[in-house]
C-alpha cells in the first residue's frame, strides 16, 4: 500500500514536468520581496490524537512574515526567510524556516530548514511546551500559465514525552514527514486582469514514512493508534489590486481519517524588483513553497 501511493506521486510528479516542460525556460530571476500573511480558518490536524483539545477541531488565526533576498556575489543564488505564529483555542505555536534557493532558468529549487515551539493547554490544567525540526527540500517547475510545486518534509528532531492530566498515561509527540504535489494553474481570466486569478489542485501524504509511520499506525496492527494520511489539497486566491493577493480558500483535506486545514484571509506584497507591477503568477515565482507555518505532529499515549 505504501509503495503504490508512493509511486503515484512520483508518476504524476514525472509525468507533470515530461509532459509540460516548455521548450525554452520561463526565467523569473531571484528578486527581493517581502510578503505579510494573516490567514483565519479552522484545523484537525494531527494524525492521530484522542479526543481532547490537542487534536479536535479548532478555530486558527495565522500570521506570518516571508522574506527573499538574492546573494549579489552569487549569481542565480538567493535566501528565502519566514517566521510564523498560529493562535488555536488556548493552544498556540510559533516557528520559522528559511535557507537557500537556487534559480535554474525553468523554475527554482532550495532546501529549507524549519522549526517550530508548539503550547498545549490540557484539559486538566497541565500546559506543556515542546518543539521540532524539518528539512524541507523543494522545487518548483515554471510552465506556460502554470506552476507546479514539489516538497517533501522530513523530520530530524526526536519524540516528546510528558506527563499528561489523563490518568497516568503519558502522551507521546513525534514531528511527522509530510510530501506535497500541486499544481497553480493561472486562466486568462480579464475581469482580474492576466494571469491574477490562481486555482490549484495537488495531494498532500502524511506519514508514509519515519518514526511517526511505525509509531502511529504504519504496522497497521493491534498496536496501532493512526495511519498514513492521503488526502486532496487545493486552493483558489486572486489579486484584485497591484501586491494584495485574497486568499479565498485553501486547505488540505485527509476525509478517511477526518483531518484538515483550511483558511482565507489576504497577503499583501512588497516587491523589490526591476518591475514591481507583476501578476499574481510573476509574484508566485519569487519565492518557494513551502510557506505558511510548516510542521505538524502526530501524537499517541504510553505507559
């Protein structure tokens, strides 16, 4: 099972570039910018958590703050830089993930490194801190009127274990690997002008592979407590006014498992390049998925 759903991405992947990489490169060189998000909408998104407020359904407010700047001595060779916090019930997390990104003429492509502090509020009173580490590598392919976006999450940081309220167990936090595939597509659509309305569609897996899979269900036996986690992702955003983009909806849904997260809200752009009049789709291309708070944890009980 694991090996199927793997070797789907990756077909769809490698069918996508094969099929539609354009003959000559669509060039967005590495430019400064600077974006601010605020993003409201609601989550359920651990892998696997009992019913308390850890892992139920909860409001989310979401900031964050992305920077790109290129590296004038190299050339093609930039820094891409974004610090997050989301506010969820009496919960909260805050984090930040940044590092290089290499413009190679038909797209861009960097390894980012993410970490992030999480706050539980118990049920009983009891609010522990904890936090983990990703390495995100990513890449993204420039096609005619459509961007395609790939990244894979892996998680370096180890499993947090703390005394929890409920009886004596003992709740285990583990940072899970995600990977992502989605395509932007950009219509010609003149009421919002060219290339300024994005609709995107993809798939997002949790837990196919790491710690988290043998621990949160991956042996899928007596002993498991979740499951790998599959599920449609996709998005619609315009930009009605030159740098403010409105965020209609985006979300990633896992419907076997009841798991999702979905937001709206707007971002507003500064750009730093030769033409700062650029399109929804010019704006995408100057800098790289994944943004907008990355992380998540499965969570399980022990003795």
């Amino acid at each position: 099972m694991v090996k199927r759903i793997a070797s789907a991405i990756l077909g769809i992947f490698l069918a996508a570039v094969v099929v539609f990489m354009p003959a000559t490169a669509l060039v967005a060189p590495i430019d400064g910018m600077f974006r601010l998000s605020a993003l409201g909408g609601a989550e359920k998104e651990n892998v696997k958590s009992p019913e308390s407020s850890f892992g139920g359904a909860l409001p989310r407010f979401l900031g964050e703050a992305l920077a790109v700047t290129p590296l004038f001595i190299i050339p093609d060779l930039g820094f891409q830089f974004a610090g997050s916090i989301v506010a969820s019930s009496a919960n909260w997390r805050w984090g930040f993930n940044g590092g290089p990104i290499y413009d190679f003429g038909m797209g861009k492509a960097g390894v980012l490194v993410a970490y992030q502090v999480r706050h539980y509020q118990g049920s009983s009173g009891s609010a522990p801190d904890f936090h983990g580490t990703w390495i995100k590598p990513a890449v993204s392919f420039y096609l005619p009127q459509t961007n395609i976006d790939f990244w894979v999450s892996q998680a370096v940081s180890p499993r947090w274990v703390f005394k929890a309220s409920e009886n004596d167990n003992r709740r285990v936090v583990i940072p899970v690997n995600e990977a992502q595939l989605m395509a932007n597509f950009f219509p010609p659509v003149p009421v919002v002008g060219k290339d300024n309305l994005e609709l995107s569609l993809g798939v997002r897996v949790r837990n196919l592979w790491g710690s988290g899979h043998q621990s949160l269900g991956g042996g899928g036996g007596s002993g498991s407590t979740g499951a790998v986690s599959v599920g449609p992702a996709g998005g619609i955003a315009v930009m009605p006014w030159q740098n403010l983009e409105v965020t209609v909806a985006r979300g990633w849904f896992d419907v076997n498992h009841n798991k999702y997260t979905v937001s709206s809200g707007v971002q507003y752009y500064f750009n730093f390049a030769k033409n700062p009049n650029l399109s929804l789709l010019q704006t995408r291309r100057q800098y790289l998925e994944p943004t907008l708070e990355p992380g998540v944890f499965g969570t399980m009980w022990n003795r």
